[in-house]
C-alpha cells in the first residue's frame, strides 16, 4: 500500500481508484475503522471519481503519534496528502471523526474543498467527561475493553442479528487498531467544538444521519445543517452510525446524487 511521510515523520497510508482525470473525491474514515469502511462507496463510484481513500494517523496502516493528536493535525494530514497526489480541490466526505475532519478542511482551507458531504457526525462529538472515561478505559484494558459497546454504536440491531459477519469484521478491525492510536484520536474529538465556526462554511455540503445513531443522533445532525448555510440532509431510516456500511446502496444514492448535481442546484433544503 503506497504511503507519504508527513512533516512530523509520521507515515500516512493511502489508495487511488478510479481515473485520474475525474474529479477526486476523498473519504476520511471515523475513530477506530480504517479506509475499508468506504469499500463499498469506493467501488460504486470509482468510475465517476478519481477516489481517495487513507487511514487516519494512528488508524489502520498509517503511523501512530506518540501523543494526543488535535483536529488541525488531521487535518493537514489530508492537505499534505492532497499536494501529494497533485489535487488542488476535491469533493470531501468524513464520517464521525473524519466528519470533524472534513468541517476544519472546509472552515481553514475552502479553496481545497468543492463539496462536502457530513455522514454521522456532529461540530461536537461527544463530551469531555465521555472521551476521557474512554481513554482510561482504553489504557486499562486495550480495545477489547470497548468493542462491544462500539459495534452497538456502530450498527442496528438489526443489522447486527442479519449480518453477523460483517459486525465481527469491524470488531477485528477496531481492536486491531493501535490503543495509542485510537486514544490520541479521543483526545481530538475531546478537544474538537467547531459549532461557532459553521456559518464559515461555504461548500455546498451534504449532512447524512442515521435515524437509530446513538453516537451522533438526528438531533446533532439537524443542528449541523442549521449551521452550514449552503447544506441540505437526508436521513438513512433504519441506520445507526456506520450509515454507509449499514445501508451502502442508500448511502451510496445521496453521495451520487449530490455530488452529480450543476452547482446551480446547490442550496439550503
């Protein structure tokens, strides 16, 4: 898997699919997956786009810090990979942790972001007292202690009781990931509150929930949408926060829809 080094030393790992010559489009992926998550996306829209998945730093192949990470590291992450691979404006699409992601790259560097898609996520994740009980429970018992709780976030019941397979897929993919990894990661979401900043954005920007999402619940999500000027949302009925795992093919209809529209047709719905 092809990989960058980062000014900070730290490697980043990544992969393209896709045509060179379409308009690129990056996903981000939330705290404790990696760019596996977006498969299914990648392999729908891999013929409209030049598509551009990586793992968070700490998540995945990609290094992992020796520290607490901050939003803005994430973020310049995504730029240094951007000048990397030679794109100067990309579509944008995060979930959960990479959702924040998304936001700062979209608040700090707009001319890098044409559209912005917002899955199960929120400008407040969560709150101090959650992340730190989650870093300490991560210190004293290593990812085991909390994947079950995370596949209870991450999918329905239903889901869970029809797609056993897929459920134990992502507990191994999240107890495969680095705790300091995975804490550094908390400490970001701990720290991250860009609500003042929403009517900065000027993407035009999707925002996606999940109606049965415990993690980031319509309420976040509508909230997201008030604040982002240029935004429209779509609710996934029956989806709990991996929206796009849960129901790719609905997931997969609102990013084609969307990002396939003149900019004309862009604006608060």
């Amino acid at each position: 898997m092809p990989t960058i080094t980062l000014d900070d030393g730290l490697r980043l790992a990544y992969q393209e699919r896709g045509q060179r010559e379409r308009p690129a489009l990056v996903f981000s992926n939330s705290l404790g997956t990696d760019m596996r998550m977006w498969a299914a996306q990648a392999e729908a829209l891999g013929m409209a786009f030049r598509i551009v998945c990586y793992d968070t730093r700490g998540h995945g192949q990609s290094g992992v810090p020796t520290g607490p990470t901050t939003l803005e590291r994430l973020g310049r992450d995504v730029l240094a990979l951007l000048d990397h691979l030679g794109v100067g404006r990309a579509h944008i699409c995060g979930l959960s942790l990479g959702g924040l992601t998304a936001q700062w790259l979209a608040l700090t560097h707009p001319e890098r972001v044409e559209r912005l898609v917002l899955a199960n996520t929120a400008a407040r994740i969560g709150s101090i007292e959650l992340w730190d009980a989650r870093i300490a429970a991560v210190r004293a018992g290593g990812m085991a202690a909390i994947s079950a709780a995370a596949m209870e976030r991450f999918f329905s019941p239903h889901f869970r009781a029809a797609r056993p397979d897929i459920v134990a897929s992502f507990r191994a993919m999240l107890e495969a990931t680095d705790p300091g990894g995975y804490t550094a990661a908390c400490a970001a979401l701990r720290n991250a509150d860009l609500r003042p900043q929403l009517r900065s954005i000027v993407a035009p920007t999707l925002v996606i929930a999940g109606s049965l999402d415990t993690a980031t619940p319509p309420q976040q999500t509508e909230e997201l949408h008030a604040g982002i000027p240029k935004s429209r949302l779509a609710l996934i009925d029956g989806a709990a926060h991996l929206s796009n795992v849960e129901q790719p093919e609905a997931f997969g209809a609102l990013l084609e829809h969307f990002l396939g529209e003149g900019p004309e047709l862009v604006g608060a719905v």
